[in-house]
C-alpha cells in the first residue's frame, strides 16, 4: 500500500446542486472510475460553488 497521495479538487457550480443532477452523478463516476476517492465536501457559503476533495494513491 503506498503512503503518498495525489489530489484533486473540483469546484461545483452552485446551480449545478438544486438537485442532485445527473451531471454530478455522472462526475462522481467517472472520477471514482479513476481512482479518485472523494473525501470531504466543502461550501463556504450557500452561494459559494461547493469543492469536492478528491484522493487516490500516487
């Protein structure tokens, strides 16, 4: 098991979370393909874009 990390972090759109869209759905899939874990879920504020956080093994 290797102990260094690569990461990522994607800025939503917050119109994009109404609801939760296909768009999304299919962001998250496709990142989890990759190996992308998604970790923690960050938004400042309610109009602030939401940060998904992202790791996977290096």
């Amino acid at each position: 098991m290797s102990n260094r990390w690569q990461y990522k972090v994607v800025e939503m759109p917050f119109k994009m979370f109404g609801k939760l869209t296909d768009r999304v759905q299919a962001e998250l899939d496709r990142l989890g393909a990759q190996g992308w874990e998604l970790v923690s879920v960050v938004q400042a504020s309610p109009a602030d874009a939401t940060r998904l956080y992202f790791k996977k093994p290096a």
